[in-house]
C-alpha cells in the first residue's frame, strides 16, 4: 500500500503545479483518497483512524513556537511602513556611492539590514525596486545587473534570521522526526548566520569583480551628488539610519542567542520595537496599524491554512504506509547518504521553478526526513541546506516571486528577459554556496554553543 501514498503525492503536486488552492488540496485530496482507499481496503484505512486528526490540529494551534510567525510577520510589514528603508538606502548611496559598484553594494548591505529586521521578500523587494532601480539606471548602471542585484537582495530574508523560513523547517522537522532529531528554532537562527553572511559576502564579491572587469557597467555617482544628497545634520541622518534598525536586531536575536528570550518571547519584542522605531520615524498612525494587523492576518492566515492541509497529508501518506515504503525503496537501492541528499536538493531546486517555498516545506519535508532519521544525518544541517535551496526559488522564472515583485515596479523598459538574465549569476552563486556548506557542513555549527 505503501505505492499508493507516493500516488497520492504525485496527485497533489501535480494540482497544485495546475493552479488549485494548496491548502484545500492538501486536506481535500488526502482525506478523499484515503476515503477511496478504505472503502477497497478497510484494514489499510478505517474512518476511525481520522479521529485523530483533531487533536493533531489543535496541536499546531496551540504550538508556541508557531506563535512567531505572526509576531515576525507583523514586525516586518510594520517596518516596511516606517520608512526606515528608505533611509538605509539614502545613506548607503552617500557613504558608497563614490566607488564603481557602489550602489549595487549598498542595496545588497540595505537588503541584508532588511532581511534581519523584516524578512518580508516582498516589501524588500518592492522597496528597493521603487527607490535604488531608477537611480541605478540614471547613474549607467546596465540593467541586468541592476535587477539582479535589486531580486537577489531582497531575497536574503529566507536565510538570514529571524526568518519566517526557518521557523516552519524547524517546526516541520521536528515533527516528522517522530522525536529523533528535534530542531529547535534558536540553533537553526544560530547555524544560519555564518552561511547568511558568507552570501552576502559573496554577492558584494562579485558586484566588484564586474565594476572592475566592467566598469561601465557599474559606474561611481559624481562627488558634486553625493555632496548635494549630505546636506545638513548628515551624521545624525547616519546614526539614526544604523542604530534604529541594530537596535531591534540585537534586541531580537540577542535575546534568543544569549538565552533570554525563547523565539516567541523574542518575536513580539521584535513587534514591539518595530512600533515603537515607526513611531520614532513620525510614520505612525491609526490607518497604518490596521493596515499591518490586516495584512499580518491575511499572511499568517495563508500559512497556518496550508499547515493543517499539510498535517492531513502526512497523517494519510503515513497511513498508507508511504514513509516506510520510501525508506525500505532508498535503503534496498543501496545510495550513499550524499547521493541521496543531492537527489533531495536537486528535486526542490527544480520543485521551486513551479511552486511556493510554503509549499514546497510542507509537502517535501514529512516525506524526506525520516529517510534523513535512517541515514542517521543531522537535521539541523539539512535545515540550512534546504533554506539555501529555497530561496532560489524566489528567483527562478517562471514563478519566481521576487521577479515578480520587481517587475511590477519597473520601468516599462525592463523586459522580463532583462530580468531572468540579471538573476542567473546570483542563482549560481547561491548553487556554489549551497555544494560548499553540503562539503563543508562545519561551517554551519561555528556558532552554535
């Protein structure tokens, strides 16, 4: 029977690839398959087993460590309201604009700031796409490498903590681990760090190895803007640029790394501070804030609608037996662990062309990690590779959703093919930095105590 439950997953993706809503496909499909199963075979399934689902529902509810995502999502969008970005960007463009490449290199350090402030892809993306583009492409910048730039920062939320990403693979895999290799969310923020500012590191590379070997690609602005963009009170703007959004960056992580605050606890002093800074920013009012509650219900709604669809699945693919059927297919065909993983990676890299990072958690993880439990390897590890291999997802044509974003805010002259050529060299940087931390999976636990 076990055959049926790898049936049932190809079912689901494919409708899921053909447009339906995947929340209610996930539920819908599972218990109606499972409904046709029992009916041919009652002592594979019996109704009665669905009794339990229940209790599995109010299980996610009532998980703390969930209660986050909620809290960081209403942080991020009431962040992208206060105006801070704009700042960031402003005074990037001032202290680094008189280098070739220098605008490039502040949006990818302003798209850092943001993503370990908001982690929200779209409001980084669109943001920086309204403000730093036109001023890239009046100062020469070729276009290309504008938007890549511009796409690839934004998506740096889904590696660098806190992110929405990393709360749901913990919260995945530790519930598909049946207790074996629990991951909690402080070590998967903690083991996410040094992978995060490596990426970073080597975006901001690469932009001067193009401004040197291509240098009208990536002109300087003229030192007459940069003195005309200072004027008054300039290190006070500078100050209030860095310090706002540090303050809530240490104030969140700090908390969870020094072991004062759990993640939860951390995520609404996070929400806190991000009030508090829009209110500093003198962008506070009341449309403002049921503006955010809105936008965070719908959000939150979205995510937790596609967990109990996801947690129907797993209960009937594990009732068909599918994850001992996978386990029993991999261990008789004889793969090494790193094959295996590679498989795994190249899958979900070739899954994130078509469908949403959210999805591609709750339908792959239940499914892979007991094989990873068999082979005996860390989660925690896999934790990050999969966060890595995600967020090419928001770059990958045809739905990648940060091409999307930016497109909507581009001048009429950047084509959709100017796009996805500008995102091919960051999503090879991005397959060179996932192979190096698979080889290298020291590198991950740097900062783990």
């Amino acid at each position: 029977m076990g055959f049926l439950a790898i049936i049932l997953f190809f079912l689901i993706f494919i409708l899921i690839l053909k447009g339906y809503p995947v929340a209610f496909t996930l539920g819908g499909v599972s218990i109606l398959f499972a409904l046709i199963v029992s009916f041919f075979y009652p002592d594979i399934i019996r109704v009665s087993d669905f009794y339990i689902l229940p209790f599995r529902f109010m299980g996610i509810v009532g998980n703390t460590m969930l209660m986050a995502v909620p809290l960081f999502i209403f942080m991020g969008i009431m962040l992208e309201k206060s105006g801070l970005a704009e700042s960031l960007l402003e005074t990037m463009a001032i202290l680094f604009g008189k280098f070739k490449g220098g605008l490039a290199i502040s949006v990818i350090i302003v798209g850092a700031l943001l993503a370990a402030s908001t982690g929200i892809v779209g409001a980084t993306v669109v943001t920086m796409g309204l403000i730093s583009l036109p001023t890239m492409l009046k100062r020469g910048y070729k276009p290309e490498l504008a938007t890549g730039v511009i796409a690839s920062s934004g998506t740096l939320g889904q590696i660098i903590p806190p992110s929405v990403v990393l709360i749901l693979l913990a919260e995945q895999i530790s519930s598909s681990t049946r207790g074996k290799s629990q991951v909690d969310v402080g070590s998967l923020f903690q083991a996410a760090i040094i992978p995060s500012i490596g990426l970073v590191l080597a975006y901001i590379l690469y932009v001067i190895i193009v401004s040197r070997v291509k240098p009208n690609w990536a002109p300087a602005m003229p030192q007459v803007e940069i003195d005309a963009l200072k004027g008054e009170g300039f290190l006070g703007k500078v100050i209030k640029a860095f310090i706002l959004p540090l303050l809530l960056i240490v104030s969140v992580l700090g908390s969870i790394f020094a072991g004062i605050a759990s993640p939860t606890e951390a995520a609404a002093v996070g929400a806190l501070g991000a009030t508090i800074l829009t209110i500093i920013q003198g962008k506070f009012k009341l449309e403002v804030l049921r503006a955010v509650m809105r936008q965070t219900i719908l959000l939150t709604s979205m995510v937790f609608f596609i967990l109990l669809g996801a947690t129907t699945f797993t209960l009937v693919f594990r009732l068909l037996g599918g994850d001992e059927y996978l386990i029993e297919l991999i261990t008789s065909s004889n793969l090494s662990p790193m094959v295996f993983l590679a498989i795994v990676m190249l899958v979900i890299f070739i899954a994130g062309f078509f469908i949403d990072f959210i999805e591609i958690i709750f339908i792959f993880i239940p499914v892979i990690t007991p094989i990873f439990d068999i082979y005996e390897i860390d989660m925690l590890w896999i934790g990050i590779l999969m966060a890595l291999n995600l967020q090419t997802s928001f770059l990958t044509p045809p739905f990648g959703f940060s091409l999307f974003y930016l497109k909507g805010v581009s001048p009429p002259e950047i084509t959709s093919s100017v796009l996805y050529k500008g995102i091919v060299p960051f999503i090879i940087i991005q397959l060179i930095f996932l192979i190096t931390i698979m080889i290298f999976p020291q590198i991950i636990y740097t900062l783990i105590k």
